[in-house]
C-alpha cells in the first residue's frame, strides 16, 4: 500500500492541461465502433475507464475486465446485446457490486441474450450479442442515467430504432443529453418527444472526426485549491474546455462562483475550446443549499470545500452516490471526521453539516478505490500541514497526471 505525505504551496501560477473527459471518450468509442470504425476520435482519455473500452473494442477477448468503470461496464452491456460475439464481461470486486439489473431487463426484453455468472443483478455478466428488434421500453431513470444512455447508443442499429419511457424522477440528465448531442453529431436521429419519451429512429451512425473535450468534472480540484488557498493572487489557468460544453458538470463555474472562485474565459483557436482562468474573488456565504441530481460528481468537492471553508450546507439529491466507486456518503461522512467536521446523512440521498466540530485526528486519508475521494481531498492540505492519504494511486480512474499537475503547481508530495 502506497501513501503520500502532501503539503501545498505558498502561492499559485499554474497552468494545468485537464486530462480529456471520460464520458465523452467512452460514448465516442462506442459509437466509432458502432459506425464500424473509420476516423478515431481525437483527444481521447488516457485514464482507466477508457483504456478498458479501447482495449474491449480493440481486441474483443473472451472475457473483458472492464475494472471499475461503471459507464464502460453499462455502454458495452448494450454493445455486446447487439453486435455479435459470445463474452463474459466482469469487473473488480465493488463492480461486481454495482447494480446491472435495470439494463439487463431492459436490453433481455429487446431479445437479448444475459446471464448473471455470480449473482442476480450484478455483473459478471454472459452475453451473446444478436441483432436486436428494438421498439417500446418502459426503464426507471432514477437509479442511473448511464443504462438510458448505454440503450440510447445502440438505439440508431436496432430494427425498428427504440422508444425509451423514463419512470421517476431522472437522474443525472445533463448526461443522457450529451449522449443525444454526440450521437446527433455522428448522424443519429434521437431526441426527446416530451419530460420523459426520448425516441431514436433506426439510422445508421456516420463516422466523422471528432474532438474530444478536456474534463469539467477534472477541473473541479483546481476549483477547490483555488477556493482553499491562502494566496490572494493566486491564478490557475486550464487548458482544453469548452465553453458551450456538453459536460453538465461545467456548472461548477457557478457554484464556485458562490464559494469565491471567479471564471474568465479566454477563447483559445479554432477547435471551441478555451483557456479557463481562475482566481479569486469575495463571496459571502454562511450556509449553503444545493441539488446535485444534475451533477452527483461534483458533490464530493463541494462537501469537502465547504466543510474547509466554514460554510454550514444542506445538499440533496444525493442518492446515486451510495452506488458510485464506493458509498461516497459515507465515505464523506468518515474522512471528514478525520478532520474535525461531524456530517449527518438523511434519507439516503441528503447530507448536511450544521457547523459541528470534533477534534481532528489526522489519521491518514483513505481514498476507498475511488479517485474522486482522493481529489477531493488533496487540496484540504492549504488547512491541514503534513496531510497524510492511503492509496493516492486510485486517481487514474479519470485523472492519471493529477498528481504531477499539482507538483508543477508546487504542491509538495511524498511517498512514503
Ligand atoms: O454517463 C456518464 O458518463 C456518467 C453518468 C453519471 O452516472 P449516473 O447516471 O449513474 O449518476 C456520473 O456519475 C458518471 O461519473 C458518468
Ligand atoms: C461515478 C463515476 O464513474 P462510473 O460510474 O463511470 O464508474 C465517477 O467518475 O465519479
């Protein structure tokens, strides 16, 4: 087991090249090999959620380990039901925990061809991929927007295209929108019909070039550190977003905005992205409201940011995070009392901190193989001199270079 000793600068002048989105790279690949190849995207991640497509596309094996990619997992599910092949896809051992069951009923009552390996509603899963019918589909959209989208993807291959009904409230819909705009541009007829019927007509997907966008949700740890440093000139430049972003998470402009971080864009080329300036700015706020359904990625930083701030919080929508790369309410909750901040949960989908204090321990941060804990962590060392975190490595899930982007912004790490 790897730890790190993290301490951070006196002041800021950085310039930091994001990693490229996740999200967007696995739907691109998905739909490149769904148009049967052609021109590869451009910009893809170099992170592990994508490595595992690239390589499941790449070499179709026998048995696919798609690790802990929960969109990789979902989007090759659907992929595998349509195309042909005979698989066994699986994952690590929290994969192996993370619900399939909503996909799975839907894609079987398509016609496709699923069997659990292990237990009901998990993965791994046995598929022997057919083409699919297609048609009319009743789906819950309040547990996961990654099975819509994975269905969604495979709708314009599908005989008769597919018609989604979406039940309860949707989750995570800036999501199942960027998969309509990607799949749009590579040809696809597909769009909403009215609150909760998105329908996609049988159209083949046309291969193009395509670039991918830097992560908004990666941007958010510089955010943080520009929000928890002590440096009043501090300036931290990231390069690669879109301003008109597909990225629903680039609503983090707004809510640091709220937490005293300012935003300037400065329009960089031809290829619509930006370079994005962030600095300092005075806000006023004691306690904070906030609905993650839109955003549940961005949670994580906004609780740990805020708790370091002094800022009192009330943040719902929150039930996603209990099935994510780990219980992150959770999670929150036991780290955060590592640094002296007592979280109440409610609901299971709300988390609020009223100001209660404990006495830190400083024991040393675990990160719960999840990259996100890790990130979001790491900038609370501009409070807490000598931070100590367990299993630094997790951030190559979305993030490779995060920890040698924060050393060229000076940060100081130690491996112990
Ligand atoms: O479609 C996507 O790329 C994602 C959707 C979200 O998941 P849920 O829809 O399960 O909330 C998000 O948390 C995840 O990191 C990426
Ligand atoms: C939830 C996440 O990823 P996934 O569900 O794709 O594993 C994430 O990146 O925060």
């Amino acid at each position: 087991m790897k730890s790190y000793t993290i301490n951070a600068p006196l002041q800021i002048d950085a310039t930091i090249e994001l990693p490229a989105s996740k999200s967007i790279s696995n739907r691109a690949l998905i739909i490149y090999a769904l148009s049967h190849g052609g021109i590869l995207p451009k910009n893809l991640s170099d992170c592990d959620d994508t490595e595992v497509i690239i390589a499941a596309l790449k070499n179709s094996p026998d048995i696919i380990d798609i690790k802990a990619a929960g969109t990789a997992m979902r989007f090759m599910t659907a992929f595998l039901s349509s195309t042909l092949g005979s698989h066994t896809i699986t994952g690590t051992e929290r994969m192996q925990h993370r619900p399939i069951k909503i996909l799975v009923d839907a894609l079987k009552s398509l016609g496709a061809n699923i069997s659990y390996i292990k237990e009901d509603g998990f993965p791994p899963l046995h598929i022997t991929g057919k083409q699919l019918t297609g048609g009319h589909l009743q789906i819950p959209g309040n547990i996961s927007s990654q099975y819509i989208s994975a269905l969604l993807m495979i709708g314009p291959i599908l005989k008769q295209g597919l018609e989604l009904e979406l039940s309860g409230e949707i989750v995570s819909r800036p999501y199942i929108n960027m998969t309509l705009k990607i799949m749009a541009y590579f040809g696809a007829e597909a769009q909403w019909e009215s609150e909760n019927i998105i329908k996609v007509s049988p159209k083949p997907y046309i291969n193009k070039a395509y670039l991918v966008e830097n992560d908004w949700s990666g941007s958010s740890y510089w955010y943080e550190i520009m929000a928890l440093c002590k440096d009043d000139q501090a300036k931290i430049h990231l390069t690669g977003l879109f301003r008109n972003s597909l990225q629903g998470d680039s609503v983090i402009q707004d809510i640091f905005a709220k937490l005293g971080v300012r935003t300037v864009f400065e329009e960089s080329g031809t290829d619509a992205t930006t370079t994005v300036t962030l600095t300092k700015t005075p806000y006023h706020l004691e306690s904070f409201t906030y609905d993650f359904t839109k955003c549940p990625d961005l949670a994580q930083t906004v609780v740990v940011t805020c708790c370091e701030l002094g800022i009192k919080f009330h943040f719902t929508g929150l039930a996603s995070l209990k099935i994510k790369e780990t219980d992150r309410i959770e999670a929150l909750k036991i780290e955060l009392r590592k640094l002296g901040f007592i979280l109440h949960d409610e609901h299971d989908d709300t988390l609020i901190w009223n100001g209660d204090r404990c006495e830190a321990s400083m024991a040393p941060i675990d990160t719960y193989e999840d990259h996100r804990m890790a990130m979001a962590f790491a900038p609370t060392c501009f409070v807490h001199k000598d931070l100590l975190m367990n299993n630094p490595q997790v951030v190559s899930k979305s993030y490779p270079h995060f920890w040698d982007d924060l050393r060229q912004a000076n940060f100081l790490i130690k491996q112990n």
